[in-house]
C-alpha cells in the first residue's frame, strides 16, 4: 500500500504522542491515587485527633474553671463554661461523622454518653454552691472522659501510622512502576526515532549520491526504491531524465563524428589524394632516371 511521506511523518508523531500520553495518564493516574490516600489520611485519622485533643482541651478548661473557683469561694464563670461546652460539643459532633477505624464507633458512644454526664454535672455546679465532692466527682467523670479521648487519639495515630507507611509502599511501588514504564517508553521512542531517522537518511543518501553521479556525467547510475512513496516517484523522474541525457549524449557523439568524418572528406582527402599523385609522378620519373643510367 502507498504511504506518502507525510502519512509517514503524521503517523510517527501520533505514535510519539500517545507514548507521551501514557505517561501522562499513568503518571496522573498514580499521582491522584496517592493523593486520594495522603488526603484520607488527613481528613479522617488527623481530623480524629484534632477532635480529641479540642475534647480535652474543654474539660481541663472547664474543671481548672470549677476549682479554682471553688478554692477562691467564688462563683465559676458560666459564660467561659458554656462556651468551652459548645465546643466540645461541637467537636463530638464532628467527630461521631469520621468514623473510620474498627471499634471506634462504639468508643465514640461511650465519650458522648460519658460526656453528656459531665456536661450535666458541670452545669449543675455552676448553678449552686460548689463542695468538695462535687469538684471530686466532676474530677472523676473528667479522668474516665480524657482516658477515653486518649484511647480514641491513640486508636487514630496508629492509623495513622499504619496509613502513612502504606502510602509509602505505595509511592514506592509507584515510581518502581514510572521508572519501568519510562524507561520502556523511552526505549520504544528511541528506537522509533532511530528508524524512522535511518528511513528518511538512507533514501536522501541514495537521492544525493545519484545527483552527484549524474553531475558527474555518469548517466548510467540509476535510483530504485522498493517501497511506493515520494522518493520512488522521484527515482522514477530521476531515471527517466538519466535515460534522456544519456541518449542525447551519444546522438551528439554521432553527430560530432559525422561532421568530423565529413570534414575530412572534403578537404584533407582532397589535399591527401594529390599527394598521392605526386608521389606517383616522382616514382614514375625516379623509375625513368634509374633504366637510363643503367643503358649507358
């Protein structure tokens, strides 16, 4: 089948294309699954943690509140109280819509049933007068809480932990994959560039050593390309205008012969006959001088 040249060209550009391609979509590819596992990483277990510290943070505001306004005998600022609740409150919430790790949706049901017995308990303090045993209980509920926060940090930073290694495996397991995949890409475009390099050399090698021949005078070198595209349309052409120097090249041989030989026909022959006619009266004579010298 004919291929044009720049069919050829076309073609080999698409194929350098696509190989750029591949690695573009599986250099993404691979970027966006690890992307996805980095941002879980921070948006649930990091997130998890963040929670249980805001958690923690609360109750030691509110129990450090409590006593020492039960050691200054004086009221406990409600305001700062109801506040600090609000956002522990506020951190439960988001924190019961990121489970992700096994056992911790029940470990969260237990810090929001413990913590809505502190809460209670807190906001009962601050209505009356606060005792000792009520500054002892709330110290009690806020210790099974903060161990509770600390089991639910804990659970989430060996996720972390576990997570952050796989997605070094991974990333790992990734660039092993690039590498190869570049690699043989790079192999494949190398030698698709060689050939299609050594395609276009030979041909215009071939193509320059005949114009140079013919620049030459040697008119009986011919160019043959086996495959139909331009340059064996050209070595067609080539050819035919070889075949047609050369065949006027020796009719104007013939005729420089010609005109030569009919050149000598009318002049120097001439001139070589009466040559020969003299030398034929001098031999004639010379033979009459020599027979009378011998008579005498």
């Amino acid at each position: 089948m004919k291929q044009s040249i720049r069919t050829r060209f076309t073609l080999g550009m698409i194929f350098l294309f696509l190989i750029i391609l591949v690695l573009a979509v599986f250099s993404g590819y691979y970027i966006n699954k690890l992307s996805n596992k980095t941002s879980a990483i921070l948006k649930e277990n990091y997130l998890s943690i963040v929670y249980a510290r805001e958690m923690s943070e609360g109750i030691a505001i509110i129990n450090q509140e409590i006593t020492s306004a039960f050691l200054m005998n004086s009221n406990a600022d409600s305001i700062k109280i109801l506040k600090e609740l609000n956002l522990i409150n506020e951190s439960l919430l988001s924190e019961k819509s990121n489970i992700t790790e096994p056992g911790e949706d029940k470990l969260v049901s237990g810090i929001e049933k413990g913590y809505g017995e502190y809460r209670d308990y807190a906001l009962k303090l601050i209505k009356s007068s606060v005792s000792v045993a009520g500054v002892l209980e709330l110290q009690h509920n806020s210790e099974n809480l903060f161990q509770q926060l600390l089991v639910l940090s804990q659970m989430n930073g060996k996720a972390l932990e576990v997570k952050t290694d796989d997605a070094k495996t991974s990333s790992k397991s990734a660039l092993t994959r690039m590498t190869v995949l570049a690699t043989l890409c790079f192999l494949i475009g190398m030698s698709f560039t060689f050939s299609f390099a050594s395609y276009f050399n030979q041909r215009f090698f071939r193509l320059y050593n005949g114009i140079k021949a013919m620049a030459s005078s040697n008119f009986n070198d011919r160019l043959f390309f086996e495959e139909k595209d331009e340059f064996h349309e050209i070595s067609l052409v080539f050819n035919e205008m070889a075949e047609r120097i050369k065949a006027n090249n020796d009719k104007m041989s013939l005729t420089l012969q010609e005109e030569v030989r009919k050149e000598i026909n009318t002049s120097d022959i001439q001139e070589l006959k009466k040559m020969i006619f003299q030398m034929k009266s001098l031999e004639e004579n010379a033979a009459a001088l020599i027979s009378r010298l011998e008579k005498k």
